[in-house]
C-alpha cells in the first residue's frame, strides 16, 4: 500500500490539494510542449527497433553545447578579430582531442597528417568562405520573404479599408449622431439589411477610424461562460453604434477652422485619434536618447587619445574601430550611420601626421576598402577605436 500522507488538519489537506493541482496542471502544460512527441500520439511515442538503437547514446542533457558556447563566448571576448572558422577549429580541436592524438602517432605518420592539413588549409577556408555566402543569401531571403509578407498584409488591410468605406459610402457616409443613425436605419425595409448596414458602420469605426470601445461593441455575436454563444439582435448592435459614436465622435460648430469648405458647410465631426505615442514608442524614444549619450560620452573619450596617435600613426593598423558615415535614407533625411572595420595598412608620404591614410577592411568584406584619414575623423568625433591587436 501506499505511503498516507493526510494529517488530522482537514483544513490543510484541502489547500494541499489545491496546491498540487495548480502545480500538477502547469507541469502537464510544460510537460505537452516540450515532449510532444514522446507523448501518446507522438513520432517517438512506439519507437522502433531501430530508432532505439539510434538513440541509445544520446546525450540526455545540453551540458556539452552548454560548454561549447562558453568555449565560444571566451574566445569572442578575448579574440574579437577571429573568424568563426578559426573559433570553430579551435573548439573541435579541444573537443576531439586532436593535440594527444597527434603525440601519440610516430613522427612519420604525424608529419603525413601535418602536410596533408597544410596543404588543404586553402580549400578549407574556400568552403568556409562559401558557406558563409550561402548563410548570407538565405538571411536576405528570409529578410525579403518577410518584408514582403508585411507588405502584403498591409495590402489586404488597404484593400478591406477601402470596401469598407464603399461600402459606408452608399449608406450616406459616416453616422454622427444618434438621430442620424435612427433616420437611416428606419429608411431601410429588411431586418437584413439593417443589421448589415450597422455593421458595415461598427467595422469603418473600428478598422478605418481607430474609434475606441469594449470590443463587444465591434462584435456580431460573444460567447459567455455558462451561457454558451450569443448572436446580437439587430436592435442591440444599433445600441452599440450609437455608445461608439458617442464616445469616439465630437461636434463641433467653430467658425474660425483653417478649411474654408468646412466653414461654408454646415457643423462638422472631429473624430478622436488613438493617442500617439504608445509606451513601445516612449521605451524605443529613451533607447535612442540613452545610446546616442553613450557615443557622445565614448567619443569625447576617445579624442583624448588623439596626441598618442599623432605622435605615433602606426599604433592605429591593427585596430578595429567604427567608422560614422553621413547617408540619406529613402525620404532624402540625413542618417548618421556607424560601420565597423579592422586597420590593416598605414599609407606613408604624410608630412602632418594628422593627414596619415589607411586602408581599412570592413566586416563581411574581403578586400581593402578606400583609404580615409582617419585621425582627422578621430578629431572630429567620427571614428571610435575598438581595440587593437
């Protein structure tokens, strides 16, 4: 028999209950996502002969990649300028414990090894460098893949807009006012047609107006906890439109409006607008403010460090900086832009110091870039200097 674990506290044993139900019904939850397909139904739920087999040595925890991508993060801290082919060699290398095996080979057969890698180095990093192309070109395909699912969205939300107001055109335009909305309603003959004419207005008001209100408002039919779905009459889905009027819709009969064909017309409806500025929008507003700061305050730092390089320019091959660009974006603005490079070579001939030029490589690009004279960007607060090697 089981283990009792009730005590004489009735009281205790219920909120016990409760406890383990609430915790139980999470871990079930966690448990349906996780191990979906080790579960009833699953793909690995009967397993054959052969996948078990396949996975009878199969790590049953994360600890090893977890010790890889520390290996990883090391190496990026204190090898900023490694490729991921070299961070990658150097973790294989540790992992296969390729170093023992090669002491443990006699000097003819490890020096064979050691030609062979010498000799295929070459072709290694050609197929890096290819691979990396590869994973570039499916990033933007993804990225335009993605932009253009947006764009068609909001192409389909254009094109409902526009049969809405169609639509809401035919009917006399927006209702303004409670009386409105009986006038135009009492004009139609078929319940039908009432119902379908408020609905068309709710629908402008919502997806072409922004108009505010419990979503209820909006809806055509609501299902309530144990009352099961509910299909609003005709008469409630006016009552509805006429409270999202009334909250959304301001009259107004000011004389001095800037339109001239408002003025000649007879009273007119502001509708309100969502408020602006969203609390994504102040957070996105701060961010900006606070990394704009933080490049004033580092680029102030670093045009201290200007005397040091003019008396020797050569300390700046090897660095990696970033670089800031002015650019124009679609609209024609100006946009200040930071790009980040690595100094690979010192021009000589420069009788100021201050008019020496490099030659930088940018990242993701295998050639030299123009050459640009850098401490002159440094004094004008335009280049920060990373590190050097």
């Amino acid at each position: 028999m089981g283990r009792d674990f009730t005590t004489e506290d009735e009281e205790l044993d219920l909120l016990t209950q409760q406890a383990l139900e609430v915790v139980c019904a999470a871990i079930l939850i966690l448990l349906e996502r996780q191990a979906e397909e080790q579960l009833p139904g699953g793909k690995y739920w009967q397993p054959s002969e052969a996948e078990q087999q396949k996975s009878q040595h199969v790590p049953t925890t994360n600890v090893v990649s977890e010790r890889d991508f520390a290996v990883l993060n090391n190496l990026v801290r204190s090898k900023p300028n490694a490729s991921s082919l070299s961070c990658e060699a150097y973790i294989m290398w540790l992992n296969n414990q390729t170093s023992m095996w090669l002491d443990n080979l006699d000097a003819e057969e490890k020096e064979r090894h050691m030609a062979y890698a010498r000799t295929h180095a070459a072709s290694i990093h050609a197929k890096f460098l290819e691979k990396k192309q590869k994973i570039k070109e499916q990033r933007l395909e993804a990225l335009l893949k993605k932009q253009k699912e947006k764009e068609d969205k909001k192409q389909k939300a254009r094109q409902r807009k526009v049969a809405l107001t169609e639509k809401v055109l035919k009917m006399g335009g927006v209702w303004k006012t409670a009386e409105e909305v009986d006038e135009r309603v009492g004009s139609l003959n078929r319940e039908q047609e009432k119902l379908e004419a408020v609905k068309n207005q709710l629908q402008f008001h919502k997806k072409v107006l922004n108009s505010e209100g419990n979503k209820e408002l909006f809806q055509m039919t609501i299902t309530r906890p144990g009352r099961g779905r509910h299909v609003f009459s005709c008469s409630e889905k006016i009552s509805h439109l006429k409270e999202v009027i009334s909250k959304n819709v301001t009259h107004s009969t000011d004389i001095n409006s800037e339109s001239e064909e408002e003025d000649e017309e007879r009273e007119y409806v502001t509708l309100k607008e969502p408020e602006a500025r969203t609390v994504q929008g102040i957070h996105e507003t701060q961010n900006k403010k606070l990394q704009a700061e933080t490049e004033k305050r580092e680029v102030n730092r670093q045009k201290l460090s200007l005397p040091d390089y003019l008396k020797d320019p050569s300390k700046l091959v090897g660095c990696k900086i970033r670089q800031k660009f002015n650019t124009k974006d679609q609209d024609g603005n100006k946009v200040q832009t930071w790009y980040t490079g690595t100094v690979t070579e010192m021009m000589d001939g420069a009788q100021d110091p201050k008019d020496t030029e490099y030659l930088i490589v940018y990242d993701d690009e295998n050639e030299k870039d123009e050459v640009y004279n850098l401490l002159s960007d440094l004094e004008k607060g335009e280049l920060i200097v990373l590190n050097s090697d």
